[in-house]
C-alpha cells in the first residue's frame, strides 16, 4: 500500500463509552467481518482474550486493518479501565491519529481526561465521536461544552443528530448540508442522502456558518468567499480544515450511535479526510548509539530501516512482537539490530493481525503496523534498525506500579514453573512488576490496580497452566532519601583461591520528583574498567530493591560514584559490586530515608440526594475534595486521597447511593507518610 493512503488511528475513552462496539462496527462497515458480534454476549472480534468475553471490557489492545475507499486504515482497540493505560500510552507512541470516544450521557469523564493528556503529549491530531446519542439521557451540546472547558480542546461540530434519545435515526452533515441515513436497518451499511429536515434547517444553518468563520481565519480562499458571500463546496471546506486538525488546533466533532450503527460511515469517511497519513508525520528523531550524536529517520522506503517495538504478546507457540515501520521495510528473514541489547535479530514471519487471528505478509513497509515473529531479545519501547546505519528512538514511558499482591504455587512442587511463567507475564506487560522474595519463597507482584494483579493470576493459571494461591492486595509503598549523604567501602576476600579487593565510594543525591527510578552515575576523573563499572551498576540498581525502612524499593536519588580504587592484579567485579552495595548500606544509614504511599484521584458522578452522603465519607477517609459541580440533577465530586483509605471503595459508593452513582479512580502520584499513620495500619520499622 502506497504510504499516503495508509491511515494509523487508535480509538481511546473512558470505560464503558462504546470503543469496541464501535471498532466491531467499523469492521463490519468495512467487510473485514460479515457478522457482528456484540461485547455484553462475549463475541466481539478485537475482545479475543477470555477474561475480555467474560467481564465485557477491553483488556489487551487489539490491531486490525480496514480498507475503506482506497485506502488502508490501521486500527488500535485501546482499553478505558484505568488499570491497563500502558496500553493506551504505548499505542499512542506509534499512531498517527486518534478518535476520542465520549459517551453522550455520561460526557467527558476521569479516564477521558487521561486518555486526552496522553493524546496531547504524543502529539496525536483527534477527531471525537459523541456515542451512545440513542440512550436516555444523551446531551450532544453538554459533550461540545466539556470538551472545552475540561479538557481544554476548541471543538468543532461537523454533524447535528436527528432526533433525541430512542428517536435517533440519523445525523446531519453540516459541510454537505445533508441528512444522513443507514436504509438497511440498525446494523446495514449503505448511506441514504436526503434533505436536511426543517425543523433542523436554522440550526444546522447557523452551525455551519460558524465553522466557516472559523476556518477563514486562517484560509484566504475560505475568507474570500465569505466576504464575498459566496458559497463554498464541501471540498473547500475540507481542504480548509484538514491542516488546523493535524496540528492540534481543532478537535472535529462527529456524533451516532455505534450500536445502532448511526454516523459510522461518516467517521470513517473523516477519518480518511482528516487524519494524516505516515508520509504527513515529521521525521522521528533518535540517537546514533555508535556516537551519541542526534540522528533521525524521514518516512520514506529508501531510507535505512526504523521501527519501534510497541506491544509483545506472549503466545503458546511463537512470541510476537509488533512494530511500527517509521522508514524503510522489513521482510521475512531481515536481519534487524536491536541498540539496547546490541543484538541482532532475524525475522522469521511478518504478520498482519486481527485481534488473534495471524495472516502471514511478504513485507512491511513505511507506515505499516505489523507484527514480527522470531525475535528473542526484544522489548517494549526498543528500536529496530538497519544494522548498516543504526539509530536508537526514544523508550516507552510506563507507569510505575501502585499495588503488590504475594504469589506462591498451590503446588509446591510447581516453583519453577510458576517463575517461568511470571517472567513470560512481565515480558508482555511491563506494568507488571515481579521480585521473588528469598526469605518467604514467595513472588511480590506489582501493578497498576486490583483489577490488573487479578486478571494477572487468573492468566498464570488459564494461559500458563501455573495456577497460584494470591495474598491479600496491598499499598505499594515507596522508600526515598531527603538529603544527601556519602560513604565509602573497602572489601578484602578470597574468591576462587584468588586474593581480590575493591574500594568504592559514593555519593546518594536526591532527585527532583520523588517518585524517579533511582539511577547511576560515574564522576569525572573515575577510572574504571567497563567490566567493574557495569558490576558496579547491576549491584547498585538491584540493591534498591529493598529500601531500609519497611523493605519497598527506593526511589528519587542518584548513586554517583566518587572513586573507584582498584589494586594491581587483585581488581575483582564481584569485589566491587560488593564494596558497592555496602557504600549505599553506610550511605542509607545516614541519610534521612522516608515511606511513600501513592495518591489516587477519586471522581464521582452521583445525584444530589446523594452527594453529601459520599462527601462525608470521602472527608473521614482523609480525602482531599477539591470540586463540587453541578450538571442539572446530579453533582460531580473530585478528590485526591491515599490509595490505602480506598481499598474496596466501590462497595462503600455503591451502598452510599443505592447504586446510582458512578466511580473513577486514577494514580496521580505519591506523597510522604508519616510513621504514626503505617504503624496504625500495622506496618512497622
């Protein structure tokens, strides 16, 4: 497929806003499928994992390929539960383009914010789609206000619905001045054109005559003929919006129903007309591992291969791994370099992906989002290169975990395999921490929320066949260091028969943002080998695995090594990385080392009668309420409080509002705790 005609778009929401339901009618729209299937019945084709079918959500993000006029639309399926949003910001990374799914009763909510601050800060142009307009309670307008004033956006209606709630039956084109239909019933696909109706015609009218003042403000063809009162054709106007909606500067607003498959065949449409292709996006920038030096990669088949390794699945029979293509191509039997592990990689099948299902292609090429079979040592967030011109693209961010849950074998004769197993989980989600503990024998798993650690066990014992005995979730405490400190540490031992030495000094330096993976660093003048410097590092790094106050990892310093004195013929790396760890022992007892605990962001969406109810108990968990509002008859409350004091929270909302009320809770970083309030939940130092 020519590149300018290929079209990466992922669609992104709150939970329960529709995103599969629409992504299956996308499908079927396109006739990649010919029967639909529905999430609330198991069948929906990109919720191909058992625990999907089961709990109705989206787990795992899903890729599939649609051809719609002549071109090649890429589609990611993200989830909207907070607890998977690597899986959002990692396909973020490599898409083009993004719809912003909003739920037309329920509008811009917690998680849609989310989803926004991850679209904004990988630079992603957006359309929106306001779904579910057939439901009780649905308010387009209410939608176009939030998108403004809470997230920040200057949308920019392009359809009206026909009829309200259960008597939606079809949308307004405000650019063609024309009523959209579907004549083959809820779920056909051909389009009926017809007349605006007339008791729509002022409003549409005046709609469209304000997005065309908008778009003269930077079209002088637009401006022209607004000044002349001319008319302008749906081309023009297009043309007109397409540049301000790939910088950033206009969200598009389309609106239907996905489930009734209303103003779905517009989207697509939009898609196509709106959103860049890969030829469009700006060259990716990276490093020249060989030098250090800024490289980049323009999107072009000619230039030397580049792709971004974004998501691996580990499969029963073969690992995947799915890369975005930004130059060049990549083919079955391609040798590829990967710069983190300075390894090289063969290639052994390309695929094109549906959900599960694999169908094997010749070649990948600029633009294209494929996955590669063969691969043994690569990652999320790694490059693959051109071996001839090498490049390294920057790392995936993600998030660090706020809940750990303690994993041993129901059998204990199934250790090893349960360590396996572990190990191919944490390959396929790096949100998933894992550390085994020496004293218990038991793992410590970490992720980002409940819900995340219990389709982690449920996996272990369905696709893994390791099935576990879990403890009981906990707070993912944090250790940190307040001031600076400094120690040195000299080993003399015998290892193997041979007299070794290693003298080591470093300096602890608190970072900025206490929540930083702690890091290392060689001053100048610090003449080491690279073997006793990369031993050096491995044992400093693994050392902060157990911090010690209460044994959670430590975070927010920099170990900065000052000197590193080696004696001729006894110089050792394991005496090093042990004068090492024991230089960071003397330093942590000097320092002022306090407990981190993480902070969730609390919404709730409830009517009035309940709202004081739930903000009482919000105040007498400790909670920080910073935002009251009125939406007609219910209130929407916003709070910050520590994830420890919201354990099972959704039991106590629930009974609080008779189950009318609605819940979202979002990480949104860590704070200091003080002694007396872990000593009052039974951990001590």
């Amino acid at each position: 497929m020519d590149p300018g005609r290929i079209r990466n778009f992922g669609i992104v929401a709150h939970i329960d806003a529709g995103k599969t339901t629409l992504s299956e009618r996308l499908l079927y729209q396109t006739g990649v499928i010919t029967r639909l299937g529905e999430v609330h019945e198991g069948t929906a084709t990109l919720d191909w994992m058992e625990e999907e079918k089961k709990r109705g959500i989206t787990i795992s993000a899903a890729a599939a390929t649609l051809p719609w006029r002549g071109h090649e639309l890429h589609l990611i399926d993200t989830p909207g539960h907070v607890d998977f949003t690597l899986e959002v910001e990692r396909s973020m990374r490599v898409l083009d383009g993004a719809v912003l799914l909003l739920s037309a009763v329920d509008g811009v909510q917690a998680q849609t914010e989310t989803v926004w601050r991850q679209v904004r800060r990988h630079g992603v142009p957006a359309l929106a789609f306001v779904n579910q307009l057939d439901r009780v309670g649905a308010d387009h307008q209410r939608c176009l206000d939030e998108l403004r004033t809470r997230l920040g956006a200057r949308p920019v209606p392009l359809q009206l619905p026909i009829g309200r709630e259960r008597e939606l039956c079809g949308v307004i084109d405000l650019l063609e001045r024309a009523a959209l239909y579907s004549d083959e019933g809820p779920r056909g696909r051909a389009l009926r054109r017809a007349a605006i109706p007339p008791e729509l015609h002022e409003e549409a009218e005046v709609l469209r005559s304000e997005l065309v003042d908008l778009l003269a403000e930077h079209d002088e063809d637009v401006l022209a003929a607004a000044l002349e009162e001319r008319d302008l054709g749906p081309g023009a106007l297009w043309k007109a919006l397409r540049p301000r909606v790939q910088s950033g500067e206009l969200l598009p607003v389309l609106c239907g129903s996905a489930l009734r498959s209303i103003g779905v065949q517009p989207l697509l449409d939009s898609l196509v007309d709106l959103l860049p292709s890969p030829l469009e996006r700006a060259a990716v920038q990276g490093v020249d591992p060989r030098d250090g030096g800024v490289t980049q990669r323009a999107p072009s088949a000619s230039a030397p291969t580049c792709a971004l390794a974004f998501k691996t699945l580990a499969d029963r029979n073969e690992d995947l791994v799915y890369v975005r293509i930004y130059s060049g191509s990549i083919r079955a039997g391609d040798v590829l370099f990967n710069p983190r592990s300075a390894r090289s990689e063969r290639v052994t099948r390309v695929l094109r992906m549906l959900a599960d299902e694999r169908v094997a292609t010749e070649a990948g090429g600029v633009g294209d989002i494929v996955a590669l079979a063969g691969l043994r040592a690569t990652r999320s967030g790694d490059t693959l290169c051109d071996p001839k011109a090498p490049i390294l693209l920057r790392g995936l961010e993600c998030p660090e975990p706020v809940i750990t849950q303690r994993f041993e074998p129901r059998d204990g004769g199934e250790r090893d395999r349960l360590r396996m197993a572990l190990a191919r989980l944490s390959f396929e989600d790096p949100a998933l921490h894992v550390r085994e503990d020496a004293e218990s024998g038991q793992w410590l798993v970490s992720g980002l929320g409940e819900l995340h650690l219990e389709i982690a066990s449920q996996r272990l014992e369905r696709d893994f066949h390791a099935p576990v005995r879990a403890g009981k979730p906990g707070v993912a405490y944090r250790e940190a260091i307040g001031a600076a400190a400094r120690a040195r540490a000299s080993v003399e031992r015998v290892l193997a028969g041979r007299d070794v030495h290693g003298d080591v000094e470093l300096e602890l330096l608190p970072r900025a943002g206490e929540a930083a993976v702690p890091d290392v660093e060689f001053a100048a003048g610090v003449a080491a080998q690279p073997a006793l410097r990369a031993a050096i590092e491995e044992a400093l790094v693994s050392a902060c695995c157990s911090g010690p106050c209460l044994g959670y990892p430590l975070y927010g310093f920099t170990m900065r090594v000052l000197a590193c004195v080696a004696q001729p013929g006894r110089d050792h790396p394991a005496a090093f990385a042990q004068a090492a760890v024991e230089a960071l022992q003397r330093a942590l007892e000097q320092a002022e080392v306090h407990v981190l605990e993480p902070l969730v962001r609390v919404e709730l969406d409830t009517p009035q009668e309940f709202a004081g109810g739930l903000i009482a108990d919000l105040g007498a968990r400790g909670a920080e309420v910073s935002d009251v509002s009125a939406e007609g008859p219910r209130r929407r409350i916003r709070a910050e409080v520590a994830l420890a004091d919201v354990f099972g929270y959704s039991t106590a909302v629930r009974s609080l509002s008779q189950g009318r009320a609605g819940m979202a809770l979002e990480p949104c970083g860590f704070r200091r705790v003080e002694m007396a309030r872990l000593q009052a939940r039974g951990l001590h130092v």
